[in-house]
C-alpha cells in the first residue's frame, strides 16, 4: 500500500483521463471552500476546514467522494442519481462529474463544521 505525501502525488498515479477528473473535482472543492487546506488521510485526498470536510478518490468505475453523512443526508434529493451509501457517492466515470453539486456540498460541509 502506497503512503502518500500529498493530493498532487496521489493524483499522479493514476491515467491522464483519471487525473483529468481528480483535478476537476478538487478544483471544485478549492473554489468552494478557499481556506480549506489540502490533506491526505485514510491515504485518500482531503479538504478540511475546522475538521474534515470532504474525502474523495478514484477507483475502477467511479470517483468516490465522502462528505460525511451529514452531506449526504442534505443532499439525497440531489444524489438520488448516485449510488450512494451512509457517507459516500460514486460518480461513474462514464458520466460528466456533477461539479456544482459537488460544490454545493462543500459549501454546505463548510457551514456545518463552522457551526459545531
């Protein structure tokens, strides 16, 4: 099992279309929450901001992004074209990744660790 040091140095072991998408998604969750700070925990990439906000990771068919149940919960209005599970999405990577949700998810994930 690798131990990465970095976003950008797990990013980088996957393919160029992969990256493409990693990036995107990271992009997203930057713009939305700009004081965020980048980490890696559970070996995946993170943002947190007053404790972990989101996680997000790439795998075989999907990207895998965990905004904590409570983000899943808000938004399963939204998700019900996901899979999903008690705190995870899987955005399949034959599909456009849903980068407004993603960052309105992150907004709301900022609100509520500022509130606790």
């Amino acid at each position: 099992m690798e131990h990465f040091k970095s976003i950008d140095e797990y990013i980088s072991t996957f393919p160029p279309d992969i990256q493409t998408r990693l990036q995107q998604i990271r992009v997203a969750i930057h713009d939305a929450a700009p004081r965020a700070e980048e980490t890696v925990s559970y070996q995946m990439p993170a943002f947190k901001q007053n404790g972990i906000l989101v996680y997000f990771a790439a795998f075989k068919h999907h990207i895998g992004f965990y905004p904590t149940p409570s983000g899943i919960e808000a938004f399963k209005h939204k998700l019900s074209a996901y899979k999903t599970s008690k705190g995870a999405i899987q955005f399949p990577l034959d599909q456009p990744l849903p980068l407004d949700l993603v960052a309105e998810i992150v907004r709301f994930r900022v609100k509520s660790n500022s509130s606790t």
